[in-house]
C-alpha cells in the first residue's frame, strides 16, 4: 500500500503542468446588455503559465456546450510563458433574449470553464438608449472642476467606495471606470518626466513609487473591484497619469510598469475587465501641436504607443480590452491616423459630443465619422457621455436629466453608452453620505425614472 501511494506521488509530482485555470479568461465586448444590431465581440485567453511547452484546446460555446452551439474551436500549442487569444465575432440578429458563452479549455486531463451572460434585446438602433457604466475617480484632478465634490470624496472609506459601486448597480450602470491610480497634474513634456524620477501619487499600496494621495481609502481599487465581483460588475482599471496626452516613449515605459503591478494585485478579480489609458487625446490625435512636424510626431507616438501597450499587457493578460477616451473635436484632422491606431486599440470611447466647437463638425457627424473607421478596424466605438455642465467659475454641476436623455436618443449608433463621472454628479438617496451637492439626488432619481420607463416600454 506505502509502495503503491509512493508511485501515485510521484506520478502526480512529474506532471508537467497543474492547471489551474487562473491563466484562462473570457471577455465579451460589449458585455451586459446589447441591441441586436451589433456584433459580439467573443474573446478566450489563455497563458501558459507552466514551465513547459503545453498544448490547450479550447472551444467557444453559446447557451449549451453541444456541437450545434459550438461557435469556435482550436488547439493551442503555447512556449512557457506565453498567450494566444481565440476570437469569434457573431452577429446578434435573431438572437434576442439571455445567452450564456461558455469558454471551455483542456490541458490533459484538467479542464476549466469561464462563464458570461449577455442580454440581446430587440432594437431598429444600435443603443441600448441607457448608461451602461460611468467614471469613478477617487478625487477629481481639477480643484476648479471638483470644487463641489472633491472635500466630500476624499474622505470616503473603502467600505463607502462599496457602497457607491452598490448604488451604480441599481440603476443598472454596471460598467465601472477607474479615472487613474496616480495623480499628475503635469501636461505632455513637462518637468523631462521619466519612469524613474516620477513624483505622481498613487491612490492603492503601489511598490513602484512612494507617493500616496491624501485620501481616507486605504485601497479603493481593491474594494471596487471586490464589491462588483459580488454583484457582477465589470471594471476597466485606469493605467495613469503619467502626464496628461503623453504618449511618449517614457510614458509607455511607465504605463507598462504600471499595468503589470495593478494586474498582479488586482488580477484575480473577475471583474477587472479591461485597461484604461488615462492620458486622453484631442480628436484631431496631434495634441495641438503647432507645425506640421509636431502633429507627425505626436501622431505617431500614439500608434507606436497602443501598439506596444496592447502587445505588453496580452503578454500577461491575454484578451483583456484596451480603452482610450478622446474628445470628438477635429476629428476630420485625425482621419489620416485613426485607422492605424484602431488596429491596436479595441474600444475608442470619445466625449464632448454635446459642445463642438464653432466651424467644427456636429456632434452626430464627427460619431459617424468615428464609427466607419472602427467599423472597418472591427474595432468597438463606446460613448462617453458628459452628465456635466460648467459652472461660469468652471466648476462642474449636474446637467439636467432631460438633456441627458436628448442625448441617449440623439446619438444612436453607440454599442454602449458610460457616463462621466458617477461620484459628485449622481448621488443614491440611499447613501450613508452625498458627495457633492443637494441636486446629485435630483439627477439619480431622474435617471432612475426614466430607467423604468425605458424598461416598461420594452416589456
């Protein structure tokens, strides 16, 4: 019997590989609810995580894991420390109601599973005519714009935090958009920034800088990402600030640096869904450089930098989407970039469509313009919606719910619609404290409102 459990050890200890599973992920862009006028965007990856060479095979299913629901099979033979995605893009025509994807994946003789729902809803549109998430940033970079909020925000616990993500999930916002980890209030090229003399201050435990942001959360990131994994949620992390519309090659470095921390420690939840770069861009994507050799440079730096930040985080990460928010201005000026910098960027989510500047233009024009060039990429166009308006000393306020829905109805092409932000402009009754003014619960009840017409109409 000793002899017989002896040889049952070491069989088991010169297993080449344990799977566990934890290299295995399942992404659907867009995830949640969606109309069935777009495609979805059905992605598997898988790592090797082992220090041998293995073969996986891996098989997409929908609702049911039989050969007549079998949307793509594939054998992958991965080196130690390597990825593949397996993709399948299926059109929702025909398919309204709840579905289930099943990602299966076998290693010998261990086999794991991901599961995800999606909601197909029958639609002469593209939208879903609803905020599918929103912003959250732990304190607003601009005291001006935040003046309203940032005193209130910065004292909210982690166990607060939660209880924010816990109001999003009521009004059915379950997309969560983490503004940045760092905080640097330095524009493009200021102060020679580099990776290693960085003075930013990160808002989570980070062991690559010292700085901390002065606020109560000892690590809001881990307890928004713990929270929606309790209820479902998915959250795209924010990799930034290095330097506002910094896409230098500095700034890569950094980024990547950074991606990699915030995956190792935050990684296991299953509602990180994506990364999202913070820098943001103008429309034109040239930064409002002045000479024409500028625009070049600028407009290069930004496809060289997706290009390898989209290659680096697969590396570790495979198949989890890259965001970048651009405004809509000038559009037109970027169109000679736009198709090379969508090939390495899988969700463009653009905002500022309500207020385009004089000889610019319309707002449904530049989104048109927006969602041919990503439609030929197979590339995803978001919408970043503004639920703001300015103050004339430039601070933000709530923008009137009416408006809000003008705009959820006006421009109708989006696959998905987020909202910036959640904290200081939407504020749940229900709350033990209100970030923000009085009128933040005006505009939470609003919306609410008009979330159950919207739904009564449907049914």
């Amino acid at each position: 019997m000793k002899r017989l459990l002896l040889t049952l050890i070491l069989f088991y200890l010169a297993l080449p590989f344990s799977f566990a599973g934890d290299g295995v992920h399942l992404t659907l862009i867009p995830p949640g609810k969606i109309t069935d006028k777009v495609n979805l965007d059905i992605r598997g990856g898988i790592l090797n995580e082992s220090n041998q060479q293995q073969t996986f095979n891996v098989s997409l299913y929908l609702d049911k894991e039989k050969k007549s629901h079998l949307l793509a099979k594939q054998q992958v033979v991965l080196a130690p420390g390597k990825s593949e995605v397996v993709k399948v893009v299926v059109p929702t025509a025909g398919k309204v109601g709840r579905h289930e994807v099943i990602l299966k994946v076998s290693q010998g003789r261990k086999t794991v599973r991901k599961r995800q729902t999606v909601e197909i809803i029958s639609s002469e549109i593209r939208s879903i005519q609803q905020i599918s998430g929103a912003w959250m940033g732990f304190y607003h970079w601009s005291e001006e714009e935040g003046k309203h909020w940032n005193q209130d925000v910065k004292k909210l616990t982690d166990g607060q935090w939660q209880e924010m993500v816990r109001s999003m999930h009521k009004i059915d916002m379950n997309m969560i958009v983490i503004q940045e980890v760092f905080r640097n209030q330095y524009y493009i090229g200021a102060h020679n920034l580099d990776v290693n003399n960085y003075d930013g201050k990160a808002f989570y435990p980070s062991k690559l800088y010292k700085g901390r942001m002065p606020i109560a959360a000892e690590d809001p990131i881990e307890a928004v990402l713990s929270e929606a994994d309790k209820l479902g949620m998915q959250v795209l992390v924010g990799v930034g600030m290095f330097a506002w519309f910094d896409f230098t090659p500095e700034s890569l470095e950094w980024h990547k640096r950074v991606a990699k921390e915030l995956w190792d420690m935050y990684g296991h939840h299953e509602s990180f869904y994506a990364f999202y770069v913070s820098e943001e861009s103008g429309g034109s994507l040239d930064n409002w450089e002045a000479t024409k050799e500028g625009q070049i440079r600028r407009k290069k730096e930004i496809v060289d930098f997706f290009r390898e930040f989209k290659s680096y985080c697969n590396s570790f990460a495979p198949g989890k989407p890259i965001m970048l928010a651009t405004n809509s201005f000038l559009v037109p000026q970027g169109m000679d970039t736009y198709p090379a910098l969508m090939e390495h960027l899988d969700i463009l989510c653009p905002f500022g469509f309500a207020r385009m500047p004089e000889n610019d233009l319309t707002g449904k024009e530049a989104a048109e313009y927006l969602q041919k060039v990503c439609d030929e990429k197979k590339a995803h166009l978001w919408f970043d919606l503004e639920t703001f308006l300015f103050n004339p000393d430039n601070s933000l306020y709530p923008r009137p719910v009416e408006q809000i829905i003008h705009d959820l109805n006006l421009f109708d092409n989006f696959e998905k619609i987020l909202c910036y932000q959640f904290p200081g402009v939407f504020n749940d009754p229900e709350m033990s404290v209100r970030v923000g003014e009085e009128r933040t619960i005006d505009l939470f009840n609003g919306y609410r409102r008009y979330l159950e017409q919207l739904t009564r109409k449907r049914n």
